[in-house]
C-alpha cells in the first residue's frame, strides 16, 4: 500500500467547521471523529437521520436503502452522510432539526 489514502476537506456549514476526511471515511465517520454531534440513528443508510444537502464538492454513495433517500432527494441535492464518502473537497449541511 502505498502511502496514505487521499485526504479532502469538508465543511460542516451547521457548525462552521471544517475537518478531515479521507477517502475511505464517510462525512459522517469524520464529523463524529472530529466532535462533531452530526445528527444520526443507524449509521448504515436505513433511516435518513443523517440526509444532509450537498452544498458543494462530489461524493460517490455507499450502498443505502431504498427509503432512506428518494431519486427526487438525490436530484434536489441530498445525500446520507454516513454513506457519503467525499471525492473531493465538500460543503454539507445536515437537514435534522
């Protein structure tokens, strides 16, 4: 293995914090890593806790439940945190109130 995993920068816009997450994190991972009280229940793609808007940057999507997130959410700019892991610098804000 050759070095470490690429590492990109996001930006909790709730908290005004931005951290460290490596390529093989979830934004959620990192933000709970960092002290960050994202909101979330299941951590696994089920329960839509953690759907956050995309503001800015590219994730890939690990697999998640049907229900957790609608093809409309996904188009409107949504995303579940703990299944997004970052591809580039990002911007997410969690929708949880």
């Amino acid at each position: 293995m050759k070095g470490s995993p690429q590492s990109w920068r996001v930006t909790i816009a709730n908290t005004q914090q931005t951290i460290d997450c490596t390529a093989t994190q979830t934004v959620l991972e990192a933000a709970v890593a960092a002290g960050i009280d994202f909101p979330y229940s299941c951590a696994t793609g089920n329960c839509g806790t953690c759907a956050s808007h995309l503001d800015a940057g590219k994730v890939s999507m690990l697999p998640r439940g049907d229900a957790a997130l609608s093809p409309q959410q996904v188009k409107a700019g949504q995303t579940l945190a703990c299944r997004a892991q970052p591809r580039s610098d990002v911007t997410v804000t969690w929708l949880a109130r």
